[in-house]
C-alpha cells in the first residue's frame, strides 16, 4: 500500500527541543546564579544545550551513540566519542557527564582549544547536573543531591527520592514522585503536589498541576511558607501550556469524527498504537486526564485525514509540474488525501466532505477524473494543503492559510519544551503548519517524542 506523504513524524527529544528553545531562554537566571544550561534541558535529560548567542547548538547525537557533537550554520562537528550527557554550556566551556566504571565522570571540552580535561569523578551515578558560572558542580545521584567544588563532593541533601531538582541563590527546588505526578519542595519545604511539569526562569518557577498552571517567585518558597508562593500563572504576554483554542474546544462532541469514523477511521486514537507505546516503556499523554476532549477530537479529525484510503480508477495527476510531477496511479490504493491547493476547485474536508471524496473516487465521471486545480501547481481536483489540515482539525469555521491561522490561536507565552501540548501547532508563515498529535515520556519522566502530524506534497515514486 502506498502513501502520500501526510504523515506523522516521532520527533526525539533533541531535535524537539532545538525547535522549541532557541527562541526561547538560553541560560536560567534565578536572580544572580548562572547555569550553563536550562532547567527544560536538565530535566529531559540534559542532550541538548547551546552558547550564550543560541548561534551554535551542542547535543548528544542520538544516531551515533550520544557522542557530543555541535551545529552552527547547519554543519555538524564531532567534539568528543564520550556519550554526553547533562550538557551545560559557559562561555567556550562545554561540560557534560559520562559514565565511567561504575560511577561518573563530568568533564569539559574547550571549544576554543579542541581540548577536553576532566573536571572530577565519582562512584556515583550522575542521574542531572547543573554547573554554575563559578564552577560550582550540582547534581543528583541515586535519590540525593551532591554539591562539588574544587574536585571534592559533598552530600547536601539526603532523600533518597528526588527525581529532578533545581538549584537557585536561595536553595533547591527539588521534586520526588512519578512521571507528571510529581511532589516539589523547597530546602525539603512542601510546595505542591500533583505537578505534571515545572521549570525555572526569569526568577519564578512555572509549573502545571493537571492542565493548570502556576507559578511561584522563586525567592519566596524559601521564606516561612513555600506553599503560599505559588499562585495562578500571570507572567508574560499571550495564554498559558495550555492552548486557548483547546479550552474552547471542551464541549466540542465532533459529530461529524464519529460518522467518519463508521465510513472509514474507526478511531483517532487507536488502542493497539497505545499498547504499543506502553509496551515499549513510554507513556504517552493521550491517556492522560489533562488532554481535553477538545483536543482528542483535533486528533481524531487529523487522523481521519491522515488514514483513509482509496484507489483511482484512472491515473490522475499530483502535486508539481513538469519533471516534479506525481501521479496517482490507477489501481493503487493510498493513504491519506491527496496534497494540492485547490483554490478553483474543492478543498477536502472544507469543500467536500470525506464522504463527497470518496464518492468522487467511485465515480469514474466525476471532477476528481475530469477536471483539475492548477493554482501555483497542478494538482487534484479534491485535495487538502497544510493549512487546511490543520483548520479542519482545529474545527475552525473557515479554512486558513498559513499567514492567518495564527490569528485564530494565541501564541503559547513560555516557549519551553514542556510548554507543547496536544493540538498545538508550529507555524512558519507563508510556508507550513503542523500539529501536535501525541507525546511520550520515559519512565524518568523524560520527553521522548513529540508526534507531528501534518500535510506534505508526495515524494515522486
């Protein structure tokens, strides 16, 4: 069976991460204390972190054995065959954690020299690290937190349960718990509980509960009442994680995903792709009680459009013009709508309805067979573009392009990786959108994956 190219897309937590940061904070300034990396970063595993400019990108290469590679002006370079880890990155120092026997080994690589020096080791397993700008190591180890100066470890904070923390001029932020259920304190202080996400920046720390955000300055969880500092999240322009269009989707009942689902998908969220997922180690949020049913229904609505199939009964003709050009052969069964721009002619399921496509694919006579759109390119009479993808999925009352969809969404304030949610959408106007369509995490409450579903034009067979 042959596909065009609309397609999901597992993104892994590095390349997810370059897309969400750069624009974003590129070192955490909790007051005075700098970090050579942020808490986004460390809390996903610390693979990816980039110099004070955000001009060069440093990271574990996940397809070549996490060894430590950097990006400027899109060309990449090998630095180190250590599997990197806990990257942070100040001034031209980039330090980062390695196994080493049983225990770790932290060192730092010059990158004005090309000269890597190991900074200290320990028998302990290094799980995060940050490091500060005056050489200050902090890290977690087997539950505790270990603070190391001058090559010597000391244990600061004995738990035995943290499974990330946060260091600030004030103390430690840390947390114990489970993937999105996690309990934080403050020097051992009770903040909240049922947090699903948190990070520092710009002095406060943000975190969600549930599909709720918050946030705390962080000077004030170290003072008589940690738990009173938390309050409902305020800072910056523009909504919350949580996208506005997803709210206002809550009571959308997605009449028309369930007689499609009877035609031909039987569900957005198919049960064996979540099996799949639990069975390999990593929980993916669909199951999650903070997705929407407004959300569930943007899925179900790409889904529908991303796996129904048909075959042509003639050979009609694609996306492109001249050399470019790809045919639908006749016989051949495919997956998923046919990419074009039908301005003159009928935009599925705007248009046309999933059921008028499939109709149109039966009958030999119709405009699917007899006619064309040749805005920009040749392309199928009935057919869906990016934007179209994305409005139908959104519900939206009018088909956009990617110069106006915008307009009917709010730009998520905090860029962080643990700011995307499911429907949310990257948009490069004037060039394409996607949408968000699952995410997985590990069992250490890391990102794996970020799914994307969108629309592309078909690669030529």
């Amino acid at each position: 069976m042959k596909k065009d190219r609309m397609r999901t897309r597992k993104v892994l937590c590095a390349a997810a991460l370059f897309l969400l940061l750069l624009g974003g904070e590129e070192t955490v300034r909790a007051d005075s204390l700098e970090l050579g990396n942020s808490s986004e970063n460390i809390l996903n595993g610390g693979v990816l972190a980039s110099d004070e400019s955000g001009d060069v990108v440093y990271y574990a290469n996940t397809e070549k054995s996490d060894m430590l590679y950097s990006l400027e002006d899109d060309e990449e370079t090998k630095l180190t065959s250590d599997a990197a880890t806990n990257i942070n990155v100040i001034g031209d120092s980039v330090y980062y954690t390695s196994e080493k026997g049983t225990g770790s080994a932290v060192y730092c690589y010059d990158v004005s020299t090309g000269k890597k020096t190991t900074c200290f080791t320990t028998s302990e397993e290094i799980e995060e690290m940050y490091v500060s700008s005056d050489l200050t190591f902090y890290y977690l180890s087997d539950g505790d937190l270990y603070t190391c100066e001058d090559g010597t470890s000391v244990l600061t904070e004995e738990n035995g349960e943290i499974v990330h923390f946060i260091p600030t001029d004030y103390g430690c932020i840390t947390a114990t718990g489970s993937v999105r259920d996690y309990t934080l304190c403050a020097d051992g202080e009770f903040v909240v509980s049922g947090v699903t996400s948190f990070y520092t920046v710009d002095g406060y720390l943000l975190l969600e509960v549930g599909s709720e955000n918050y946030q705390a300055r962080i000077r004030d969880l170290f003072g008589d009442d940690p738990a009173s500092a938390v309050e409902e999240y305020t800072l910056g322009d523009g909504v919350d994680a949580v996208t506005a269009l997803a709210e206002a989707l809550e009571a959308d009942d997605c009449e028309v995903c369930e007689e499609n689902a009877e035609e031909y998908v039987e569900t957005g969220v198919k049960e064996d792709d979540v099996d799949a997922v639990t069975s390999s180690g990593t929980t993916s949020i669909l199951n999650d009680s903070s997705v929407s049913d407004g959300q569930r229904n943007m899925v179900k609505r790409a889904r529908q459009q991303h796996e129904i199939t048909w075959t042509p009964l003639k050979t009609i003709t694609g996306w492109g013009t001249s050399s470019s050009t790809y045919y639908f052969e006749a016989g051949t069964t495919y997956t998923g709508l046919p990419y074009g721009q039908p301005v003159y002619a009928a935009y599925v399921p705007w248009d046309a309805s999933l059921d008028e496509f499939a109709a149109a694919v039966a009958d030999v006579t119709s405009l699917m067979y007899t006619s064309k759109s040749t805005y920009n390119h040749t392309v199928p009479y009935y057919s869906c573009d990016c934007s179209s993808f994305v409005s139908w999925s959104w519900n939206l009352s009018s088909r956009q392009t990617t110069r106006t969809i915008s307009s009917y969404a709010t730009k998520v304030s905090s860029q962080s990786i643990y700011s995307v949610q499911i429907g949310d959408a990257f948009v490069l106007a004037g060039s394409h959108v996607v949408m968000v369509s699952d995410i997985g995490y590990d069992s250490d409450g890391d990102m794996v994956y970020v799914d994307i579903i969108e629309q592309t034009p078909p690669a030529r067979s």
